[in-house]
C-alpha cells in the first residue's frame, strides 16, 4: 500500500503550496478592491458636498428671480382684474 498513500501525499506536495499562493493573491486582490471602493467613496462624497453647495448657493438666486419674474408679469393685479370681470359677468347674468 506504498503507492495509495504516496499519491495523496504527492499531490499535497504539489498543489498545496499552488492553493496557498492562490489564496494569497485572492486575498490581496480583495485588499485592493476595498482600497478602491474607499478611495471611490471619499470622492463620492466630495462630489456629493460640492454639489450640495452649488444647490444652496442657486436657491436663493432661483427664488430672487422667480420674485422678479412675478413682479413683471404683475399677476396680482392680472389676476384681480380676471376676478373682477368674473364677478360683473356673474352679476349681470
């Protein structure tokens, strides 16, 4: 029985060291998977911030010129004057 038990021996000679250096590999490729997504997190956030900023700082430039819009367009006065002509048509009728 030399040869049966030789032969698993033989083959953990052979592929056991081969497993190891895959495992190793597999592991560091994980490490650097995770290091990228971190990396591509940070910048995701930055990104995220910067865009924030942008949206606060147009806020108030959206709210001013939309004021200004119904300014010119004098929709108060438009609107009463609708209401008003409603209001003697209805009367009338």
């Amino acid at each position: 029985m030399g040869v049966v038990d030789d032969v698993p021996k033989a083959l953990q000679d052979v592929v056991a060291p081969d497993l190891k250096a895959l495992q190793v590999e597999v592991k560091e490729g994980f490490a650097s998977v995770d290091k990228q997504f971190v990396s591509i997190e940070k910048v995701a956030a930055i990104r995220h911030e910067l865009l924030l900023a942008e949206l606060r700082n147009a806020q108030p430039i959206a709210e001013s010129r939309h004021e200004a819009i119904l300014k010119a367009l004098d929709i108060d006065k438009r609107l009463e004057r609708v209401e008003a002509r409603q209001a003697a048509q209805q009367a009338s009728a």
